[in-house]
C-alpha cells in the first residue's frame, strides 16, 4: 500500500473538508460564548450545529440549502416540544414513539430527507435530559436553531468561497474508485485465482464506483452554475466525468474466458505483463484522481506510454514464437485485451489534459440538452408516503423498529436512572438501519470502538496535563471521527468516544468515571436493544427483495443490449438512448450486487439458495461484460460488419432474457425454439478459422483473412457469449425455482 498516496487522498477528500468544517461549526460556538460566561449557551447552540451537520451530506448547493434550513426550522420545534413534554415520563414516551415513527418513515424520500429526520431524531434524544420550564423551553429551542443557523451559513460560506471544490473532490473519488476496480479485475490474470472471491470482489467495487457516480450526476447536472453557466472549471469537470463514464465501461469489457486464457498460458509469463499493465494504468488513474481532487493538473503519463509500447513488442514476439493453430483464439483475445489497454491509455491522455483547465478545450464542449434524463428527480410527493404506509415497505417495517425500540430504551433508562441514559436512545438510533446486515455491522462496530474509544480516552486523560493541550488533542480527535463517519464508522467511532471524555473531563473532571461508565453501560445496552429489534421485530430479509433486484437487472440488460446490437443489425439508435440504457444496466446491476453482499451477511438460514443467486448475479455481471465489449466494437466496425444475420440471434437472445425474467417471478411457459441462429455464425467463424490455419501453415502472414478474422470473430464471440449465459441464466432460474 502507498501510505503516502492514501494521505494525499484522505486530506484533499470531501470527507477530510467535512470533518475541518463539522469541528469548526460545533466548537466555535461553545467557545466563543465561554468567554462571555455563556458557556451552558454555547453547548445548546453546538447541539443545533451538530443536528444541522448531519443534514448536510454531499449534493447539489440549492439541495443542500434546502435541506440545511428545513431542518434548522425542524429541530427548532422538535427542541420545543421536547422541553414541554420531557417532565411528564408517559407523555416523553408517548412523543418518542411518534416521533421516532414519523421520522424514520419520511426516508422514503431518499438520503438528504433521511439525514433531516435523523437530525430531528438526535436533537429530540440530546434534549431529553434537559429539564425546562416556562419561557426556558422556548429560549433553548432558540438557541438550538440558532447554532444550527450559524452552522447552515458557515457551509454555504465556505461553499461561495470555492464552488466547484466538492465536485472536484467527488470526481477524484470515482477516478480513484475505477483505479481499484481496475486493480481488483487484474487479480484475474493470476495463477491458481480464486474466480467467486475475486468476481464477489469486482463486484463490490462496481458498486463503489456506481454510487459515486450517481452522487456526480447529482452535483453536476442539477448545479444550475455548471449546467447553463459557460465557466472553464465547470465544462472542464463535465468533460471528466463524461469520459470517465465512458472509460469506466472500456473497463468492464471482457474478451475472452479467463479460464482459456490460463490454460494456454499459464506456462508463460505473458498474463503477468498485462497485468503489470493494468496496474500501471490503475496507478496513473489515482494521480489524475488526486490532481482533479486538488483542482492542479496532473503528472503527464510518460513512462504509461512506454510500458504500453514494451508491452506491444513483447506481445508480437510472443505472438511470432508461441503460435499454434490451437492458442490462435487465444492470441486474437490477447491482442483485443491489448487494443482496450492501448485505448484505456489514450483516454488517460486526455484525462490528463483535461486537468489543465484548458480555455479552448472548454469552450469547445456542449453538454447534450437532455441531460436530465440522467438524473433521478427529488419530488416529495404525499402519494409516495401514503403507499409505503404497509409492512410490505421496508421504510415502513424500519419506522416501526425504531418507534419501538427507543420507546423500550427509554422506559428502560427511566427505570434504571443512569445519569447519560438518553446515550441508550442514541445508540439505537444511530445503529438501526432498514437493512439487517447494516444494522448488525453498525452495531458491532459501535460497541467495540465505544470500548476501544475509552481505553483510549482513559490513556489521554491519565497521561496528558494542561487543558489546552486536553482540548487541542480533543479538536484533532473531533476532526478525525467526523472525516470517518461516512466511510469507516468504526474508527470514527474509536475517535469519538474519547474526544467526547475529554470534552466531559474539561467540563467537569470530577464526574470522569462516572460518565466513563454510564457510556459504556449505555451503549450496550443500546447494542443488545438495537440487536433485538434489528432481529424480531418485522425483520426485513434481502432474500425477499432479491426476485426485484434479479428482475430489474434483467430488463436494464436487455434495453442495454438491444441499443448495443442496434449498431450490427441496422437499427438506429440515438447515443442519449445507448448511454441511459447504460447507465440504467450497471446501476441496476449494482443494486443487485449490493442486495446480495448484505444478504451474505444475514443468518444463514435466511439466505435462500445463495450459491444459485451468486451464480446469477455473477452471470449478470458477465452479462453486461461482453455486452460493454460488444459496445466497444460498435463505433469502430459496426457500420462494416452490419449483417442481417446478427438479427435472428440478437432477437433470439432478448427473447431468452425476456423467458428468464418471467420465470424469476415464479413458473410461467417456457418458450420453446428449436431453431438455433447462433450455428450460421458459429459455421462462418469455423471456417474464416479453418482458413487462416490453412493460411499459417503455409506461411501467409498478412492477409485479408487475417484482418477480417481479427476483426469480426471478437465481435461474433460477444453475441455468442451473451447468447451462451442468456442459456446459463436460464438454468440456473429453473434450479432456483425447482428448489422453491
């Protein structure tokens, strides 16, 4: 691992900004107000801020604005309600459960509306041991959002101050995401490789690189500033992300069987050079991530180019003394994986000049008017709510989890009478998530970084003398376990806990150990409750979302084929239309890859038929594989190779893909087809190849059956892979079924 390179990436991320800015917009106000003997103030107005900096996650400004100011209002009340009914025990519980219900639910209407809700949450649990009375109710529901109003203007601030910095950070994120995802698929080119450890882990990294590009969409194409405004910084990140999209699916392309690949030259050292290959282009990507990060170009990839040119001649000696008439399907796959690496480094070329802010480059750009076919719509629409009001809704079933255990944890703390006993409530919140494997992962990393934390905690204070220093090693930890909350919770929690015994023995070292104990007792009680819920009440399974997932894969696949295909049968397909139905395939695939890697880590008796969905969905991964190559010969050869007779068997193969989707939701009629369209293009490719042998061994290195050989049988084999998994896919739904 390059340490530095990863410090180089951590400290110029979104999540590193986001940790400098939680800190500054939580602090500032307790220990600005200290100085005027308003201390107690400042520690309700940093509440308001924390509450807000929840709502605050990464999105377009006018979304985050929004959200920021709907929930300085919403915490203003939920504060105000808190203080009147928090001495009267029934009524708290009463409120609990409402609130807890009614917040949860409107999750329904995506991320940054679920961060709102939390934010109610929390500051509905912070301010339950904070007894008011009269006017002082109303005074700290003020000073709630008034802190969250200072931190709502500081974000938007710093926002004015660099506006294309977040999606600089976020473009750099998905660059570094394709880097590992490219590093991930080199694994395949080596010896005695484990093909479902390292498909589960491609996979995994698909789905990275989707949701960061989903959240690029969001910031690019709904930022009115980049969109309609005619600025360098902006067309220029546009123009990365567009040809980050594109390069991304070059990445995905599969050539051939990595299986035949192995057999042929696994006594060779040609897949170790392709390999190294990869992982040169991998590594030349995280520089051009890191420099869009800083906003600075990037290194110019010389020594790329030389090691694609060393790779070239290696590959022609190779090719010269290795030939046989039996690997000749082999080499023609190798020099097609070496077309795409060449290509790949071309397009890393352009990537790197992109960072230059390039004035002519810029205004030469147009970005396609329909771009916001692109993006999905925020629209908060009461029918949306209204219909998940069901226990077929995991929304629903999740509102009621959380309703009911924070009302169990607050009659539990109200009889046992903890001094920090809303800690309880907390943690359940903070653990309970719609899914079970996220809740169960929440909370193992909760209690051990809580007990981690502490020992940690414990060691500072026991060591460390002076207040300024306990407080400068309090703002260090504060940073760091807000830059992790997103993306290592459990180190961010390891960090939070002992800046929040460092804050506590700065505020009051006499009562130390106890808030040490009430912490640790607290949270786990809150981890057994959280557990509890998570397990019995109403309990969301992937299993029974997975025949969904599985059919929304398989109808994107087929869209995402048909307009692929369109450009071998004649079909006129517009590129807005290719390049939604593209998106739409990997992102539909990455829901049902995502779907099932937490259903792995349900119990095992809830994972119904594993082996058999793994099966599929790594057959949907290599689906829309061989369907991305087939898109990377389309430009290129498809206007030469057009030919009615990909016709019969693009339509026998959606019709394939089409009976597997019906059988996924249960029997239907199977479509029998005894004809078999593949074997005209299989007999033309048997004999171009039988040609060519004959040609070999008579010596006839350069021919027009070379060129047409190396040329169309690539593209044959992708419709004949596709059509081949189309029939594997079948099986494995009919085994499915049949075990039903």
């Amino acid at each position: 691992m390059d340490y530095f390179k990863e410090y180089r990436s951590f400290v110029s991320s979104y999540y590193f900004a986001e940790g400098l800015r939680i800190t500054a917009g939580v602090t500032l106000p307790a220990v600005i107000l200290s100085y005027f003997n308003l201390l107690d103030v400042g520690l309700v107005a940093s509440l308001g801020a924390i509450c807000v900096s929840a709502s605050d996650i990464p999105g377009p400004i006018l979304h985050r604005r929004n959200g920021m100011q709907a929930c300085v209002i919403l915490i203003f009340f939920v504060a105000l309600l808190t203080g009147f009914v928090s001495a009267q025990p029934v009524a708290l519980a009463v409120f609990i459960a409402i609130s807890c219900f009614i917040f949860s639910m409107i999750g329904v209407y995506g991320g940054r509306v679920n961060a709102v809700g939390l934010a109610a949450l929390l500051v509905m649990v912070l301010s339950i041991h904070q007894v008011h009375t009269g006017w002082d109710v109303v005074r700290n529901a003020l000073y709630v959002s008034a802190g969250g109003l200072w931190y709502m203007l500081l974000s938007l601030a710093l926002y004015s101050f660099r506006p294309y910095r977040l999606v600089q950070q976020a473009l750099g994120e998905s660059i570094m995401a394709i880097a590992e995802y490219l590093r991930t698929r080199a694994l395949f080119y080596n010896k005695d490789v484990n093909y479902d450890k390292v498909y589960r882990q491609v996979m995994e990294e698909q789905v990275s690189v989707q949701q960061k590009q989903l959240l690029l969409r969001d910031l690019l194409f709904k930022s009115r500033h980049i969109v309609k405004e005619s600025t360098v910084t902006g067309r220029t990140l546009l123009m990365i992300f567009t040809d980050t999209v594109d390069l991304f699916e070059k990445t995905t392309t599969s050539f051939y069987a990595y299986e035949t690949l192995h057999r042929e030259f696994d006594n060779t050292d040609i897949l170790q050079h392709y390999q190294e290959t990869i992982m040169k282009i991998a590594d030349e990507l995280d520089e051009i991530g890191l420099s869009v990060q800083w906003g600075r170009q990037s290194p110019e990839p010389v020594s790329l180019q030389k090691n694609i040119q060393a790779l070239q001649e290696y590959f022609n000696e190779f090719r010269n003394t290795h030939r046989t008439p039996g690997n000749l399907e082999a080499l023609i796959s190798l020099r097609k994986i070496l077309q795409s690496l060449e290509d790949i480094s071309v397009r890393l070329y352009t990537l790197h000049h992109y960072t230059g802010y390039d004035r002519k480059r810029a205004g030469e750009y147009k970005l396609s008017d329909d771009y916001e076919q692109f993006v999905t719509p925020t629209d908060l629409d009461w029918r949306l709510l209204k219909d998940n009001l069901t226990l077929r809704s995991n929304t629903f079933r999740h509102a009621l989890r959380v309703s009911i255990a924070t009302t169990a944890g607050y009659i539990l703390s109200h009889l046992l009478a903890f001094g920090h006993s809303y800690w309880i409530l907390l943690t359940i919140i903070v653990i309970l998530k719609p899914a079970y494997s996220l809740s169960r992962e929440r909370n193992y990393q909760r209690f051990l970084g809580t007990v981690l934390g502490a020992l940690i905690g414990l060691l500072i204070i026991w060591t460390v003398e002076g207040r300024t220093v306990l407080f400068i090693l309090m703002l260090v930890l504060m940073t760091g376990a807000y830059s992790f909350m997103r993306t290592r919770y459990l180190v961010s929690v390891v960090l939070m806990t002992p800046y929040i015994l460092i804050m506590f023995h700065l505020l009051d070292s006499g009562e130390f150990t106890q808030i040490l104990r009430d912490r640790l007792i607290d949270t786990g009680i809150g981890s057994v409750i959280a557990f509890l819920a998570t397990f019995l009440l109403v309990p969301a399974w992937e299993k029974e979302q997975m025949k969904g997932y599985m059919t929304e894969a398989l109808t994107e696949s087929i869209a995402y084929y048909r307009n692929v295909s369109a450009a071998f049968t004649g079909v006129t397909v517009t590129e807005t239309a290719y390049k939604l139905s593209r998106k739409n395939a990997f992102v539909a695939l990455a829901n049902l890859s995502g779907a099932f890697s937490r259903m792995l880590l349900e119990p095992r008796s809830k994972q119904t038929n594993s082996r058999i969905v793994h099966q599929f969905v790594v057959m949907s991964y290599m689906l829309n594989s061989h369907i991305a190559t087939l898109s990377y010969f389309a430009k290129p050869l498809g206007a030469k190779y057009r030919s009615d007779e990909f016709v019969p068997v693009v339509e026998d193969t959606i019709e394939e893909l089409e009976a597997i989707r019906a059988l996924v939701n249960g029997p239907a009629a199977d479509v029998q087809d005894d004809d078999n369209p593949e074997a005209v293009l299989q007999q033309q490719m048997a004999e171009l190849m039988d040609k060519r042998r004959t040609e070999l061994q008579q010596g006839l290195m350069e021919t027009e059956t070379r060129v047409r050989l190396s040329e169309l049988k690539p593209i044959v084999d992708q419709f004949l892979f596709i059509s081949r998994i189309a029939g594997d896919m079948k099986k494995v739904v009919l085994e499915s079924n049949a075990k039903e």
